[in-house]
C-alpha cells in the first residue's frame, strides 16, 4: 500500500488539466462517493497496526495534494474565465506606465549647473561630515565666531572637531589646497545648521556656490 500511495502522490503533482470540467472529473474520481480515495481508506482499515503509524501520514498526505490540486486548478481557470468574460485581451503587451517627474530641487539645481557649465566652471562636490578646518578656520573664522557654537552647528565630535558642513565653502578649501589657479569652479550640495524647523527654515537645506580665480577677473566677466 505504501508504494501505492507514493506513486499516487507522484501522479497527482505532476497532473496537468485542459479545461475546467477535467479538474472536476479528477474531483470526482478521487474525492467522490465511489472516488479512489476512499478506497483508500477502506483497505487502511484492514493494515495492521503497526504499519498504521506510517501509512496514516502518508495517507492524509496524499488526500491533501488531491484538494489543493483540485482548489489551485479551479482557480486558475476560474481567473481565466473572468479575463474572458471582461473582454480584456490578456495576449497583448501591456501599457507601461507612466514616468515620474524630477524633483523641483533637482530640476533648479541642473538648470543652475547647467548655466555655469556652459560658461566654462566645473561642477565640484566635497564631504557632508567635515572637519574643523575646511568649514571654519581655512575660511578665516575667529575662534569666537558664532557658527563655532553648539547652538548654531551639528557637531558630530569635539576635539579634532568633526561637524556637519554649514555651507559648500568648505569645498572651496579642498579646492584650492588641492590645484593652482586659475580655477573656475562651481559646488553644489545639501549643508546643515542648527536651526528650528518651520514652514520658512530648516535644518538641512541646499547651496550653490561658485569660485572664480583667475588674473583680471570681475563680476563684469559673469
């Protein structure tokens, strides 16, 4: 009886249906009144106790695969009876969808990079986390500035100070440490102050700012 049920179980996972009346006649023939299922248990009456034990399992094992074949099966056909009757044509490729749109943000900033670039600056991009030179003394802060205070900077360590940048000059530090004029430069990013949060402000908000060195330069040659 175990092979039986083993072979049984084979056949009906691999089972495949062409229409719904066929899963229903499967039904019938193993779930029904005189279906082969209880047959089944019939001739598990008659096993001796102690091979019960392991053909029980595999029993309500096989009755299992035969009510989630018959339930999996008439869904499917279930959902393809309901595309027919939509008059969806379930055979064509579908829509697409639509795109998004780019962020107001974004959409500033490119137009922004693209203006200088068009004028001949390179875009420049330096770290968020920086430390206390580029933001503060490479710039010419005084010790006692303001910005240097709790209350007004996102400090991240104190003493080798690391901070969250408080404006994109710090870029123009990395910038001139890094090459020799002249330089054309323009640094775009998101900087952070220690500000309250309103409909007017916030503590993290966008910069763009440009350096230009160069020997007879003026705001004329913008």
């Amino acid at each position: 009886m175990k092979e039986e049920l083993e072979g049984l179980l084979g056949n009906i996972e691999s089972r495949t249906f062409d229409s719904a009346d066929a899963v229903e006649q499967f039904r019938i023939e193993y779930l029904g009144r005189k279906g082969k299922m209880k047959d089944l248990m019939a001739q598990f009456r008659d096993v001796a106790p102690e091979y019960k034990r392991e053909l029980g399992p595999l029993l309500n094992k096989v009755k299992t695969a035969i009510e989630v074949k018959v339930a999996s099966e008439k869904a499917a056909f279930d959902r393809k009876e309901a595309v027919k009757s939509s008059g969806v044509d379930a055979s064509r490729p579908a829509g697409g969808f639509p795109h998004g749109t780019h962020h107001p943000l974004q959409v500033v900033r490119r137009e922004i990079l693209g203006i200088f670039s068009n004028m001949g600056f390179s875009v420049v991009e330096g770290p968020e986390i920086e430390d206390d030179w580029h933001v503060f003394s490479g710039l010419n802060f005084p010790p006692e500035h303001p910005a240097r205070d709790m209350q007004d900077t996102f400090f991240v360590e104190r003493n080798p100070d690391l901070l969250l940048r408080t404006h994109t000059s710090s870029v123009q530090v990395r910038e001139m440490e890094r090459r020799e004029p002249p330089m054309r430069i323009i640094m775009p990013g998101r900087v952070f102050r220690n500000e309250a949060i309103s409909a007017r402000a916030h503590c993290m908000f966008h910069q763009i700012e440009g350096l230009y060195i160069a020997e007879n330069v003026s705001f004329a040659d913008l």
